[in-house]
C-alpha cells in the first residue's frame, strides 16, 4: 500500500538520488527532506531544519508521524542522530554515533583494519612531531600524512617532498587549534581507485554496483582535488574475482569486525578501495552513501528502495537487490572558480528540456528562476547499454542547458574508455 512517509535527512546531490529513488518505491507516499534543495523541492517537501539538529529532526517526525527517517550525511551520523531516534523508538536508517567511527576517526578505522586482517596501507601513528618527522624522513616519497584529530576537518597530504612534509606535520601536530591531535603516516599506494557501497545490517552485506568519482577539477585528472566532479559505474578494469574479493575480504569482513567490537553496522559501509599491484586494499571507510557515487548507483536499482531501508532500520533480513544491467554516467556542472571562489545566484535555463537525471546539488529557486548556489550546482546521470553510449547521451544533454557561469569535466570515465588502468 503507497502509505509511508518518509524523511530524508540531508540536501545534496545524493540526498536527491535517495528521494529519487524513494519516489519509485510502491509504498511511498510522501517525501520529506530536510533541509532538501531547490531540485528536491520540486519533487518532495523541503523542511527547513539543519541536518545536524538533532532535538528539532526528532521533533519534526514524531509530529508528522514519520514511518521512517534516512539519513545521508556523516556530520548527522556523527552528531547521534541514530542514537536520539532509537531512544525514541523511531525507525531510523544510518549507524550509530559509535559505528560511525569507522568513517570519523581514521586511528580506529586503522586499528580495526589490522586487528582483523582487512588489507589496508601500513601506517604508523604519531602524535609527537619530532618523531613523526625524522620517521617521514627517513622513509621514501610522496609520504602519506593523515590528519586524525578531533572535531577538525580530515586532511589527508599526499607530500611529494621533505619540506612538503614538514609544512603538513607543523600545521597537524603543532599549530592544532584542538589538542588530542594525531598524524597517521602510511605507506604510498598506486593503482585505480573506485568505490564500492554495500547495504550493511550487522552480519547482512548487500552489495551496489561499483563505481567511480573524479576527484580532480579539470580533464586529464588535473587541477585541485574537489567533492567530486563525476561518476560512472561498470568498471572494466575490476573483474569479477576483485569484486568478489573485495566483498567478502573487505565489506563483509569490516562488517563481521564492527559486530565483534560490539559496534553493528545499520546504515551504508563505502569502502574507498584501490586495486593495487599487491591486490586489493583498503583507503578509506566512509559510514555513509557516496556523493557523487550515489547519484549514478541508485537510479540502477529496481527493487523498492523504502523495503531495503526499513529492513536495515529494523535489523531484519535484507531484501534481494535487484539492479539493472545498464551502466549510469554522471557529470557535475560546477560554478566557474571552483573549488576555489565563485559567484553565486547565475540563471540556469533549459533544465525542462533534459532527458536525463538530474540531481540538483547547490541550486536557488527565486522568483520562478532556477539559480546557481553553491560550487558543484548539478549533476547530469545518463544510462546506457555502454559506458560509451552513456557518455554520449550525457553531453548531449548537458548542450541543453544554458547558464554563463558553469564548467564540468569532458573527460568523465576516461579510465574505462582509454583503458589506460
Ligand atoms: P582519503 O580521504 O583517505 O580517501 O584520501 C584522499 C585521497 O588521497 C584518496 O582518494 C587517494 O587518492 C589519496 N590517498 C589516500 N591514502 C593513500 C595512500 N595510502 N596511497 C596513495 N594515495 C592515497
Ligand atoms: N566520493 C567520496 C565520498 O563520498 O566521500
């Protein structure tokens, strides 16, 4: 029965890909997403709350009668949203302030990693700078620093250089605003990196298709790093016994580890993987859906969204997943300057027109106008039988929208059409 109401904590781009998804659900009736965005907002109802304000999101489903609250981003996660929701014995899809560890403290997800054999870069930890410099020092370059503090940002250097180094370690370890900072120095890894987000509800890992971002501004994987420029899924270069692998020795591996440290998963594992010429290992954990992976995995699923959710949320057996065997290719329009400066409130038009999704990232709606607002402003996702002819239909997509402020990349899974990894 189409009867459930759904709240969706978050805004971004994949935060429009989940409403997306959650709209083609057969038993959705009504989306709220808070705060949502102008896209969203056209299709589902904008709540004004911050997603990180706990007391009034808890407030809000309780007087709508939520049947079920998603939460997409990790500062929500990290504020205990999950915890505060349960309390309250409202279903809720996302970890635990504690789980949520495994993304939001890099020291434990290193620690766990060895602890139960995940394969992952060797690494030491240092919270004493002399050490950590004469340690970088000696060791060969680019050096791999890892900023691991509290309630700071998560910067990770890739030095290619001594004194790169030490610029990076001086402002982690000795001009830290925060105390209890710490630097993990890892070992230099090499290899494609793609993305792969399972379903996980404690011992239960339910696979998504892989993917991969594109970290770098500009075409040919230049320019500054940025939240994510594009996406595609149906990696040529991971066979089938790497998928399988990184499966089974990492996603479920992470998730059987969290049940033994008393931390089940209830939420989204992403694992952030690189094949390296050593095999398969382990950059990152991020508690959450990807952004922009997201955006490109989602509009391949079939099955209904809302069940998978709400049996995660309930510690109850996960539903087969059903994907289709297409493959999806996005492209993020951002505003002129970034990730660096940019002018905001540009008119966008000819968004009517498109034949494709597209998922509104930083956008205004005002007087009627549709505006940019913020740095990444949309994402274009097409889908086809190929990488190639998905590609196709993206940019020709793209040519129909009309704004002076906007560039993206041209280049988006160059990996996968070069074969050059
Ligand atoms: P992270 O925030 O841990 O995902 O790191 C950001 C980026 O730094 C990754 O996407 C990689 O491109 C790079 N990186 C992180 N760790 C390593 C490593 N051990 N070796 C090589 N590159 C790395
Ligand atoms: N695309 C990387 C992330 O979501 O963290």
């Amino acid at each position: 029965m189409k009867n459930k109401k759904v709240l969706v904590v978050g805004g971004g781009g994949r935060c429009h890909a989940i409403v997306d998804a959650l709209l083609r659900s057969p038993q959705v009736a009504e989306v709220f997403c808070a705060p949502g965005n102008a896209g969203i907002g056209a299709v589902a109802t904008n709540v004004p709350i911050k997603d990180t304000d706990v007391p009034a999101l808890l407030a809000f489903a309780k007087e709508q009668a939520v049947d079920l609250t998603v939460v997409g981003p990790e500062a929500a996660l990290a504020a205990g949203i999950v915890d505060a929701f349960r309390a309250e014995g409202l279903p809720i899809f996302g970890h635990t302030r504690a789980a949520t560890q495994i993304e939001s403290s890099k020291g434990f997800a290193k620690e766990l990693m060895e602890k139960y054999g995940i394969p992952t870069a060797g690494y030491r930890t240092f919270t004493d700078y002399e050490a950590a410099r004469a340690y970088v020092a000696a060791r060969p370059f680019p050096a791999v620093l890892k900023y691991d503090g509290l309630a700071a940002g998560k910067g990770v250097v890739v030095a290619q250089t001594p004194e790169e180094a030490d610029t990076a370690l001086r402002e982690m370890l000795l001009e830290s605003k925060f105390g209890e900072a710490s630097v993990i120095v890892e070992d230099f890894l090499t290899g494609p990196e793609f993305s792969f987000m399972c379903f996980v509800c404690g011992n239960q890992v339910a696979p998504m298709p892989l993917s991969q971002d594109h970290k770098r501004a500009f075409d040919g994987d230049k320019g500054p790093n940025t939240g994510g420029m594009g996406a595609y899924t149906g990696l040529p270069f991971i066979t089938k016994e790497d998928e399988d692998f990184a499966f089974h020795e990492i996603l479920c591996k992470a998730a059987a580890a969290m049940c033994s440290e008393g931390l089940p998963l209830s939420g989204v594992l992403y694992g952030g993987l690189m094949k390296t010429p050593q095999g398969i290992k382990v950059i990152e954990f991020n508690a959450r859906f990807g952004d922009p992976e997201t955006e490109v995995v989602l509009p391949l699923m079939e099955s209904d969204i809302y069940a998978i959710f709400e049996a995660v949320a309930g510690g109850r057996e996960i539903p087969r997943i059903i994907w289709k065997n297409f493959v999806t290719l996005g492209v993020v329009l951002a505003s002129k300057g970034y990730p660096g400066g940019y002018a905001k409130g540009i008119e966008i038009e000819g968004t009517d027109t498109v034949k494709a999704k597209l998922f509104h990232m930083g956008t205004a709606l005002k007087e009627g106008k549709l505006l940019t607002a913020g740095g990444r402003v949309m994402m274009l996702v097409a889908e086809g039988p190929t990488i190639a002819l998905a590609r196709e239909k993206a940019y020709a997509e793209i040519a129909k929208i009309r704004c002076d402020n906007l560039f993206w990349r041209n280049d988006i899974a160059h990996c996968a059409l070069n074969k050059a990894n």
